[in-house]
C-alpha cells in the first residue's frame, strides 16, 4: 500500500512547490522588470507622496473638483476591498429612486439629458473614468468654485482625454484622479 501513496505524495509535493510557488514568483518577477508601472498598482506620485492609482477611482466631494461616476463600492463609495456592484436589477424600487434623484440634482433648469455614467455605477465600483458628456456637465461647477473661466478647465479636460485603445477599442474617456491632479498643477486651490 505505502507503494503506491509515496509516490502520489511526492508528486503532490513537486507540484505543490513548482505551480504554487515557483510558477507565481517567477511571473510576479518578470512582471516587476517588464511593466514595474503596471505591477505596483499603476501608482500616481506627486511630491514624493501616492496621490492614487490610475486604476482606482476616488471620492471627490468639493466642488473644485470633477466627481467621478456613482460608486456601490463600500459604505462611502471606491472601498477597493469592497469592490462591486450595487446588484440591484433593473426593476429595483431603490435603485430607480436613487437614479431619479441623481438626475434631477445634475439636471439644470432647461438642460438636456443626463449622461449615463452620471447616475449609474461601474460593475467594480471603481471606475476612474467619466465620459466626456459628463465631464462637460461639470465644467461650469468646477470653474465657479475655481475662480477661471470655463474655457480654461475644458482645455485641461481636453489634455485629460483618453482616446480609444488603439483607436478603436472603447470610448472617449477622461481619467478623474489625473484630471483632478491636473486642476491642481494649473490652478492653486482654493482655501475652503
């Protein structure tokens, strides 16, 4: 009998160290000298300090600042270890409610439509991306509270302007974080 689970247990063993261990080292490895960007987290620096990642959204509540899209992640919304979705369906009281208010708070007097990316959240809940319907709804908001004209932030929208992959894959989109970064760099905050 011990000849035949010995070798079993030593296979298990060989495999155990070269796909569970071995395998995974060697590829974070190489990912590490590769894409180091990609590997850490797509991390952004300013000053020597972590200001996001390019991956993750962020909350941004004042209104010098672009807000990014709707998060269900975590209590307050782009909780990385709380990623997904509201799973609320389409027919979901509470979710239409919460649709129907967030449109009528962005809808001006007389404006046109909402984009979608506005009212709805991204399967993760981490989107960092807007599009640019609505990162031009925003523009007026941002400029007020910034003190510039408009003109000036929708030339920083369009230096923030992601087209698609490789021209085709995709949408338009404008990274939150980098635009909001962007803000800073062009025009010092306000105190407040």
């Amino acid at each position: 009998m011990t000849s035949y689970f010995r070798p079993a247990f030593v296979l298990v063993a060989i495999f155990t160290v070269l796909t569970g261990l071995a395998y995974p080292l060697a590829m974070t490895g190489l990912a590490n000298i590769a894409f180091p960007t990609s590997a850490g987290g797509s991390l952004i620096v300013r000053d020597g300090t972590v200001a996001g990642s390019r991956l993750i959204g962020q909350v941004f509540a004042s209104e010098r600042y672009f807000h990014g899209r709707p998060s269900a992640a975590g209590q307050a919304g782009y909780d990385a270890a709380a990623s997904s979705g509201s799973n609320l369906g389409p027919l979901s009281k509470k979710l239409l409610d919460r649709v129907a208010a967030d449109v009528a708070s962005l809808r001006e007097p007389g404006g046109g439509p909402v984009p979608a990316d506005a009212v709805t959240t991204s399967a993760s809940g981490l989107d960092p991306h807007i599009s640019p319907a609505y990162a031009e709804l925003q523009v007026e908001r941002v400029a007020k509270a910034r003190g510039v004209s408009p003109d000036r932030v929708r030339a920083i929208v369009a230096q923030n302007l992601d087209k698609p992959d490789f021209g085709l894959i995709g949408e338009e989109r404008i990274n939150v974080v980098l635009l909001n970064l962007a803000l800073d760099a062009a025009f010092a905050p306000a105190s407040g």
